[in-house]
C-alpha cells in the first residue's frame, strides 16, 4: 500500500495535460463537456444535454460564456486556485492512506490482460490520528481497492460511508452513512493513468432543514495529449473550435 500511494503521489505531481470528453449522469438528466488542461487551470465547454446537441441560441450562450471567462481575470484567478486546492486536498487524502486503514487481501481480480489483480479490503484504523479535515472523513468509510501490482496504481477504489460525516458540527453540513464512493482508474496515453469514471450516491443535509440527494456518474473517455506548454489562450480556442476533438494540436510536433 505504501509504494502505492508513492507511486500515485509521484504521478500527481508530473501529471500530464489532457483534452478530453466527459459524460454525467443524474436523475435530471445527462451532460457532455470537451474539458482541456492546462498546467493551472481545467476549462470546460459544454456540447450535449440530455444527449442533443446544444440549440444554435444555447450554443452562442456557451461560447460567449468562455469568451467572457477567458477576459475576466478574476474568475480565472478563482478557477486557478479551485484547481490547486483541489489537487492539494487530493494529496492529503492520498498520502494518509497507509495509516488511516487496516488491510486485508479479500481475492484477485483478473484483467483484460489476463493478469491478476489482488483485491485488499479496508476499514479503519482505530490508531490513526488525523491531521485534516479529509483524513477525519477517512474514519468513517470502509470498502476494497483494486491495485495494479506491476503499474503499482489504484485500479478501483470503492467506499461506502458507515457513519454519518459532519461539517460545521453538523449544523451547516452533514452526508449520512450509508452513501458509496467508486473510482475507477485506467492507463489512457502510453503508461499514464487517468480517472475515467467517478460514482457518487449519498445523501447531504444543510442549514439542519434542507435534504438533497446525489446521484450522479461520470465517465471521463477520449483522451488526447496536450503540450506542456500549452497556453490559456490556446486552450480556449481549442475549446472554441466547431469540433474541438478534431481540432488540430498547437504545438503537436511536440506532443509524444
């Protein structure tokens, strides 16, 4: 466990930069995005509702949307740090792994490459001694983890909350027990690994009287690799092009 939460934090901080496609689900309906990386920010265009291409009024809405973001600097600028906070609270999390769980191997899985795959068990270590906010919810969940022995990476992590998680005393904030987490992990470009699907189904209650349910899956899928070096105003007009998939890569004689 403790290579691989190495071998993820290592890949957390020189991850590579990606355009790709993503797909949610929720009882209201679907959504696709065209989501491009860059080394500070994420930006997103959204091409599909509910399966439909966007109308031609919701579509000029969309774009003029991301043309007003790419000239207002204070909303980049709170993009720029949602994205390093999340990146940061993503580490926390990662890095107290080996410590906030007991393990157990629960079996093997095979893979489409006919390897096997131990499936470790975990629920929590009544020793651990949190230092976050995240790692005190790591107290409360219990699950199993699909590891890659060879890439040593997470293949699936799948959680369910056995307590209720308060925020705020549990006055402004709380999830109740009973609500599951799956990540699914997958090499997408040459060696490197990418979250393509995320499943989120809990239960949140605020301000003590309003009760609102998640349900929501999301599949991350065509995946293209973009230059280090790509820009914020490169990104954009990638995003801005008829067809950003199709678009063609600035800097693509860079791009191995």
């Amino acid at each position: 466990m403790r290579q691989t939460v190495s071998k993820e934090l290592v890949a957390n901080d020189t991850a590579d930069q990606y355009m790709y496609r993503v797909h949610e689900e929720t009882p209201q309906g679907s959504e696709t995005r065209i989501m491009v990386e860059t080394h500070d920010w994420t930006i997103s265009r959204l091409l599909l509702k509910n399966g439909r291409p966007l109308s031609p009024i919701h579509r000029q809405r969309e774009e003029e949307r991301l043309r007003d973001l790419l000239a207002n600097p204070a909303r980049l600028a709170k993009l720029q740090t949602e994205k390093h906070s999340d990146n940061a609270r993503a580490r926390r999390v990662i890095r107290a792994l080996p410590d906030a769980f007991l393990y157990q191997l629960a079996g093997t899985e095979t893979n489409s490459a006919g390897r096997e795959l131990p499936l470790v068990a975990f629920h929590p270590n009544p020793d651990f001694r949190p230092r976050s906010a995240e790692s005190r919810v790591l107290q409360k969940v219990e699950g199993a983890m699909l590891i890659d022995p060879v890439a040593m990476r997470f293949v699936r992590v799948k959680a369910t909350l056995t307590q209720d998680v308060d925020f705020g005393w549990g006055i402004f904030d709380r999830i109740s027990r009973g609500g599951t987490f799956l990540l699914e992990q997958q090499v997408v470009w040459h060696d490197q690994w990418e979250v393509t699907s995320l499943a989120l189904h809990y239960t949140n209650r605020r301000l003590l009287l309003i009760t609102s349910r998640v349900d929501s899956v999301t599949k991350a899928t065509d995946f293209r690799r973009l230059p280090d070096d790509l820009t914020l105003q490169q990104a954009f007009a990638l995003l801005l092009n008829d067809d950003p998939m199709l678009a063609a890569m600035p800097g693509s004689e860079k791009t191995p």
